[in-house]
C-alpha cells in the first residue's frame, strides 16, 4: 500500500513537471507579449509581415493583399493591393507625415496626423498586443501551434466590438485576427503568411518619392500647399511650390457613385453633375434623420496635397482623413483617383464609415 502510493506521488509530480513545461497560460503569455512590444520600441525594433485581409463589411466579400512595415520610432509602410482591380495603395508615415499614395495613378494625400498612436489598424502588431494587454477580461485558449485570445475590438467603428487573435507558440507572432460585430459576425478578417521581426529595411524604405515610383512609375507627385481653409492652391499660383508644370494623365468622367448603404430614416434629396468641371464634380445630398453631403471628383492634378491636421480614420480598404469640430468632413481617396468627402453637422462618424465602405463596391452610373 506504501510502494502505491509513493508510485502514485512520483506519477503525479512527472505529470505536473512535463504540463508545466509544455504549457503556458494566460499570465505568461501576457508578460512575453510585454517583453516584446518593449523590444519593439527599443532602438532595432522592427517587423515586416505580409497576408490577406478580408473585409467583409459590404454586400459582398473584398480582398486586399497586404504588407505591413514598422521601423522604430515611428516608421510605417501599409500595402494594400485591391486583389480584383490589382491596385495598390500604400499607407506611409515618416518624418514628414502621414501619407496615402496611389502609385499607378500618381495620386497622393498628406495628413498631419499622429496616426497609428490613437488610433489601431488590425493589420498593426502593437494594436494587437495593446487590445490584448489593456483588457482584464480576455479570454485564452491554445491549439495545436497558437495562443488564441478572445478581448474587446479597439477600433474606431462602434460596429466593431470584439476580435479573436491567434499568436505563434514560437515567437507571438501574428497569425490571424477576426473582428467581429455585436451580433458575432465577423466583419474583418486578416491571415498572414509572413512575419518576421527585426526586420532590415533600405535608408529610403519609408521615403515618399520612392514609394510613389514603387511600381516603376517614371512620374514623381509633387507637394501641393493649400490655404488657410485647407483647399490646395493652384499649380498656377505662384505660391504652390513644387507644383509640377508637366501634363497628368487624363483619367476622364467615372460618372456617380451611389451609396448602397444609407442610415435609417434618411433618403436621397438631390444630386448634381457638376457640367464642364475639370474635376468631374459630383454632389449628392442627403435628409432625413442625418444631413449630409457627399461630394466626389477626379482631379488631373499630379499632386501630394497637405490637407489640414485632422484624425486618421481606417476604412479598412484605406485610410480617410477626418476634420473639422461642429460640422465634421471625412476625406479620402479610392483606388481609382476618385476623392470622396461627407461632410456633415451630426451624422456620426461609424456611420460615415459605413457610407464609405458601400460607396467603395460602387462603379460610376
């Protein structure tokens, strides 16, 4: 009876060795998370990663091939590439700014924004460690090779509220994330099939110009100033330093896109052509229980246009710039040179978000 139970101690004791040693729970998942985001921010910190995103916020599913950058300090590269029309659209921040570049069309906008800092991007590693590290009610599992967490979305879309995120069992690297909606619809899902920290990148990685002739773009966009009220100044004007003098591209008439998705209680009041605009101006107002306008248009400019300081916003198939206090304006451009702006005194900002994914799917009429 002695020898069985010493045999069933030492049984015990081999049981409890090898599942502490092949397991690791919440706790010291949490505190590696920690060690390294603490790397990340110290003078090497670096990743690169590549994958697929899937948005699944519109009628239909949108793909988008992406490739994530970050360089310490504050060095960002987003690619998005548009898996149906093969365009591609980078996100950049560097010393200058934050930029959205549309290399193949030779189109650009700069923000003065401190983008991504209040603001998260599932496809940014730092928002995924902060969503898991700042929620006291996360939920872990493992499988076969992740740590699986279940915790609160941190995006800027109310619509948005939870997101589970698979982490390597070698490294904690990213694997998956799925961000889902309040009725546990997955809304946005990203798999990555690359990446890797301390990353190397070139002197010019980050640098504007080069990311703009990253596609072997022989053109160069140039930076456009713009007035007090924020509106760019002609490349006629004197003012407008670095405007080129060459002709752009004429990218002609797109029509008019319609929203497909409009907010309870509001309906279309009017829509205008603007004829004879160089810009093919397009304005559609809206009424009901939300006010708003939305204004689209193509300019031939071959510029980088420095817009006001203002907050970034992601669309998930791009990054929208929005402004403005009592009446508010979001701000962006589609992956084809089309700049769309809602501007209104009290439609929310989630639901500007939602207008601006269902305009996204549309082709001009």
């Amino acid at each position: 009876m002695r020898r069985m139970s010493w045999v069933l101690a030492m049984i015990l004791c081999v049981t409890v060795v090898f599942a502490g040693c092949g397991k690791k729970d919440a706790a010291s998942v949490v505190k590696g998370l920690n060690n390294v985001a603490d790397t990340l921010q110290s003078k090497e910190g670096s990743y690169k990663g590549m994958g697929k995103m899937t948005l699944f916020t519109g009628e239909k599913p949108q793909e988008y091939n992406i490739e994530v950058w970050y360089q310490n300090p504050s060095y960002y590269r987003i690619s998005l590439t548009n898996a149906q029309k093969d365009v591609t659209q980078i996100v950049l921040r560097n010393d200058d700014g934050v930029f959205v570049l549309t290399p193949s069309l030779n189109k650009s906008f700069r923000f003065k924004s401190d983008w991504p800092e209040n603001q998260g991007q599932v496809y940014l590693y730092q928002t995924l460690v902060q969503g898991i590290l700042s929620d006291s009610t996360r939920q872990f599992a493992t499988d076969k090779d992740s740590y699986v967490f279940d915790v609160a979305a941190n995006y800027h879309s109310q619509s948005l509220v939870r997101q589970k995120i698979w982490l390597s069992k070698d490294n904690y690297a990213p694997k998956q994330v799925q961000v889902s909606d309040a009725e546990a619809h997955v809304m946005v899902e990203v798999k990555f099939s690359e990446f890797k920290f301390d990353a190397k990148f070139d002197k010019d990685s980050f640098d504007m110009k080069r990311n703009m002739t990253a596609l072997d773009d022989p053109t160069l966009g140039t930076v456009m100033q713009v007035d007090e009220n924020g509106n760019p100044i002609s490349a006629d004007d004197p003012k407008a330093e670095g405007a080129s003098a060459a002709a752009p591209k004429e990218l002609g008439d797109f029509g008019m896109i319609v929203p497909v998705y409009l907010p309870d209680g509001v309906e279309n009041k009017d829509t205008n052509k603007m004829e004879n605009s160089e810009n093919h101006t397009v304005i559609l107002r809206y009424d009901g229980t939300y006010q708003y306008t939305i204004m689209e248009s193509r300019s031939q400019d071959k510029a980088v246009f420095s817009l006001a300081s203002g907050t970034v916003v992601d669309l998930g198939f791009t990054s929208a710039l929005l402004t403005g206090d009592d009446q508010k304006t979001l701000t962006w451009m589609n992956d084809d040179g089309i700049e769309f702006r809602i501007t209104s005194a009290n439609l929310p900002v989630d639901e500007m978000t939602k207008i601006a994914a269902s305009l996204q799917e549309q082709t001009g009429k």
